[in-house]
C-alpha cells in the first residue's frame, strides 16, 4: 500500500509569473511524507494533482493499488471519488456548521463514532460551536476529526501548522503522529519548517523549482544531504570547503584539508584524492574539544548570541556549535575554539 505517482504539470507565464514544470515521481508508504522546500517549489500543486483538483498534462497516480490517473489511458477518478482527506491551510470546515454537525455531514448516521472521535480530539465540550468561535488550534483538530471519520484512503495536509503558536503546534504534531496508526494509510505533509520536518517525517523528498532532488528516510536524508542547497536549505548543518588530501580503504577513512587543517572523514569510495567539495557535518554533532581528543578543528571565534539550547557560537566561515552557560563562561574571552569532528558524522558533498 501507497503512492506511486508520475506527475507532470506545465503552467504558463503569466504577467506576475513565470513559466512553470512539476515532474515528480513521488513514492510514498503508509506513515508521513514530508514534501520539504522553498516556496513556489511545487510542493502545493503535488497535492492538488494527488487530490484531484488539478489534472496533470501527464503521468500515472496509483493509491493503493487504485489507479486514480493515467493521462496516456485517459482516466482521471474526480475527487470525490479518489477518497482523499485534504487538510488546507484555512481547515475550510463549513462556517454556518457547529463542529457536531461538520462531522455528521461526514459521516451522517454515525452517532456513535462522531461521539468518539469528539471525545478522542478533545472536543466534546466544544461541539456545539461553530468555527469562527474556535481558536486555530481546535479548528485544526476539528479539521482532523471530519477527515478522519470518512475513512480516507489517503490523508493530505498543507502546512496545516500555519499561524499557530508553539504550544499549539506541539499538540497537533502530538495528534498526527498517532493518526498513522490509527488509519494505516499513506500522509503527505507540505511544509518549510524544519522543525516540522524532523518532527513528524517518516520520509522526506526535497522538493525544488518543481523536481524532486533527493528522497529517501527521514534518517537517510539528514545523514547524507544530496546537495551543498539542501544542507543549507535545512539549516542544522555546518558547510566548509575541503579538499581530499588522500583516501585509506584499510582504515576505512579519508584525510580531508579543511580551513589549512587536515581531520579524518568518512571512506569514500566514490571520490578520488584531489576532488574539492564540503565538508557537512549536523551542528549538533560538534563538541567542544576535551583533553586527548583526536580529529580537532580549530577555528577562530567571531560572535555568539543565546539560543533555546545554549549559547550559540559563531567562528569562521560561518560554522557554529551551541554549548552550555557553564561551556560558554570557560571560553568568554577566547579567540580560538578547538571543536571535535567525529569521522562517522562527517559527510562529504562533491
């Protein structure tokens, strides 16, 4: 069970914009997909072809052995008949409806579980009302309820954390991550918040100017970022040039020059001594050199400002690592930092 969709979607220039091409093949199972990227990307029209409200100009959408669209075969399922749960940006619950009766528009005749479903999303004490007296973060678990009650085949969102504040966006990542368990059906999330990202995907494709620049796990992703713009588009890496200076397959390492220093990398046996790339590393597994550590960095300290882990310290070429209060009171006054690069975190982009 899942997608497996071929998506391919010219739109013209326009006097505001220009000339645009979606051409994705997006795989997807069971759990959260996070479709992750800059806006104007294509992320949205993905979901709109998947749903049905946009025909593409070619290609293939199969949901679950269903096939919902084969442009050569010229089938295109209406949305209504696709079975797909569509979370916007605004909920569109219907506004002259209290939230019992949204749900019974749903599901009409299904007392019993629309009384579940309220008391599971919290909702019971909120029934009568309608959408314009509920805050943003109860619209949104009103918005999931209805969803979740017509049994959808495949469940869609679009950056549905929009204008909520942090505490609301922690209890609706809270909800969805028990809403693949309880349909057991494939989820595709638009979003360009990082956080979101690395909360929430099981999955994620990088989407950028309407194709897809690397996909795989969550964990696959982050360890190993395709391309220099998809390190920095998620913004937890530190980037520097580096040059191989010679490659051990007996030790199962690589020697890298980085900032006049020479550290232990990863093997890689796809690159040659001479190539010149980056070296990318999550800043959060940087460390503050300890005495008799191996593999140190010494870079030079430029700036440093607080951060909701610490003190976040900037040295040259813009690298950063956060320490502690305590970390950060030895080093006021420091020029130089000595930071530890463990090999196996370290990644290479030619």
């Amino acid at each position: 069970m899942g997608i497996d969709a071929r998506i391919v979607k010219r739109l013209p220039a326009t006097r505001a914009t220009a000339a645009f091409e979606l051409n994705i093949h997006l795989r997807a199972d069971a759990g959260i997909t996070v479709l992750f990227g800059s806006s104007g990307s294509g992320k949205t029209l993905t979901l709109n072809c998947l749903a049905g409200f946009v025909r593409p100009d070619e290609g293939r959408i199969v949901v679950n052995d269903e096939l919902y669209f084969d442009a050569a075969a010229k089938v295109n399922r209406s949305p209504q008949r696709r079975h797909c749960g569509y979370i916007f940006q605004d909920h569109a619950l219907f506004p002259h409806m209290s939230i019992r009766d949204n749900l019974l528009f749903a599901a009409p005749d299904n007392d019993r579980r629309i009384n579940e479903l309220l008391e599971a999303f919290d909702l019971t004490s909120l029934a009568a009302r309608k959408p314009a007296q509920l805050s943003g973060g109860q619209k949104q678990r009103a918005a999931l309820a209805r969803i979740m009650i017509s049994e959808p085949r495949l469940l869609l969102l679009d950056e549905p954390t929009r204008g909520l504040d942090i505490q609301l966006r922690e209890s609706f990542y809270e909800l969805l991550r028990q809403t693949p368990e309880r349909l057991q059906i494939p989820i595709v999330l638009v979003t360009h918040q990082i956080d979101e990202c690395l909360r929430l995907g099981d999955s994620i494709c990088f989407v950028e100017n309407g194709r897809i620049s690397q996909a795989g796990s969550r964990d696959a992703v982050l360890a190993k970022p395709a391309s220099v713009e998809i390190a920095r588009s998620f913004g937890i890496y530190n980037l520097l040039p580096a040059e191989i200076v010679a490659l051990d397959p007996r030790r199962n390492a690589s020697v890298l020059h980085i900032a006049g220093q020479e550290i232990l990398g990863p093997p890689l046996p796809e690159q040659r001594s001479g190539d010149r790339g980056f070296l990318c590393i999550r800043e959060s597994d940087v460390a503050v050199a300890a005495q008799g550590e191996t593999n140190r960095l010494t870079l030079g300290i430029v700036g440093s400002n607080a951060s909701p882990h610490g003190i976040r310290v900037q040295c040259d070429s813009q690298f950063c690592i956060t320490v502690s209060q305590a970390q950060w009171e030895q080093l006021r006054g420091s020029v130089h930092l000595e930071v530890v690069l463990p090999p196996a975190a370290v990644h290479f982009i030619g």
